[in-house]
C-alpha cells in the first residue's frame, strides 16, 4: 500500500501527465522527498526554505495541512494527500 | 476567446456588487475539455478585503472534489476589483496557476459595467475577447 497524492493540472508535466501517483513516507516532508525522486523538480514546486509554498495548499484527506503539523504531518498507508494551487489575488 | 452564457454573467456582475466594497470571487465549471462554462459556483473571499481575495481552502477542497466527482474544470475563475480597472493585478498573475481557466475580472468602481477575461500563463497576461450568448448552441 502508497499513499495516493492528487496532482493539479499545473504540475502534471512533472507527473508525465498522471492527474494522481504513489509516495511513501512517515511524514509529509518525508512523502514529498519521496516524490522528488519519483518525479524530479516537483519539491521546488511545493516547498521552498521556510517550508510549504503559500500559492500552494496540500490536504490530507480532507484537512488542510497547515491546520495539522504542516510538513511534520503525520501520513500512513492508505491516506491521501491533494495539492491544490491556492486561488488568491487582488488589486494591490 | 471567451464564450458565455448571458445569466453567468449577470450573477457574476450580481454577486460582484453585492460584495462590494470587498471583493468578490468564484468560478463557474463546465465539463473538462469543452470550455463551455455552465455551473455557477460564488465563494467565500477568505480575506473580506477590498484590495484581495482568497479562496478559503477548506472551500475550495470541497469545491474541487465535487469538481472532480463531476468531470468538470474551473472553466472560469473569476475575482473583483472594487476600486480600480478589470484588468490582473501583479499578485493576481502571481498566483494565477490554472492554464486552462479563463480568468474572469469585473470592476464596480464605476457604474459603467467592466467585464473582461484574460488567460494568464507562465506570468504572462493576455486579454481575449468575450462573446455573450444568450443561449449555448
């Protein structure tokens, strides 16, 4: 068993087109090493160096994760995990 | 170009000047592939700000899911301006991250009615001309 990731239209290029792929790890930092290696350049996408992208929301199942531990998750077999790009903008 | 149906359109101008003077947000779906916008679907602006709009992420979740449930596609994502012209702000191409949507701005600054879409790739903005139909054929 995987954890099934849900991937949006704008990073499928990285996915060779496949709307969801499997990862593993303990964690939610630990799933997206995991799919770095599977699919390379996705990381950058999702992550920078003060951790998850602000245009970007990641769900396990079907709670935003920055209201669980953000990267410190916990994930386990048989949970899935969605990426969203944040929809925002504005005048300013 | 942009074809849509004459009643999204005044729901969207509609939901516009309601949430004026915050700005207004949503999408209307159609079915993927077809670029045919049909399901109208208005959102919460997470932030209730005149100068910028988010989609609440659990909103958007469920939104997405039904989406997907249904074989749909943001067709259409569509936000206000309340004090300035129709026209995508940096941070409005910033975030824009759906290559297939039509992005859909409306001004209530003025009475005269703004109703313009744009497709924002890779950073870049371009305007398209938008064809209101009272009917699709």
């Amino acid at each position: 068993m995987a954890i099934e990731v849900r991937i949006p239209t704008i990073l499928r290029s990285y996915t060779g087109g496949a709307k969801a792929v499997d990862a593993t790890g303990a964690t939610l930092a630990d799933l997206i090493g995991d799919l770095e290696e599977r699919h390379p350049g996705l990381r950058e996408r999702l992550v920078d160096d003060a951790g998850l992208r602000r245009f970007v929301n990641v769900y396990l199942n079907d709670e935003d994760v920055r209201f669980l531990g953000g990267l410190g998750t916990p994930v386990a077999d048989g949970d899935t995990v969605t990426v969203l790009p944040a929809v925002a903008g504005g005048a300013r | 170009m942009l074809t849509i149906s004459r009643e999204l359109v005044d729901a969207i101008v509609a939901h516009a000047r309601e949430d004026h003077p915050d700005e207004a947000c949503g999408v209307v779906a159609g079915p993927e592939g077809s670029d045919r916008p049909e399901r109208f679907v208005r959102m919460e602006n997470a932030e209730r700000s005149p100068t910028f709009y988010r989609f609440d992420s659990h909103e958007q979740f469920r939104v997405w899911r039904d989406m997907d449930d249904r074989d749909e596609v943001p067709v259409v994502i569509y936000h206000s301006h309340t004090a300035t012209e129709a026209y995508p702000s940096r941070t409005d191409v910033s975030y824009a991250s759906e290559p297939d949507a039509h992005y859909v701005l409306v001004s209530t600054a003025s009475e005269e009615q703004q109703f313009r879409s744009y497709r924002i790739l890779d950073g870049v903005v371009t305007e398209e001309d938008v064809k209101i139909v009272e009917a699709y054929g």
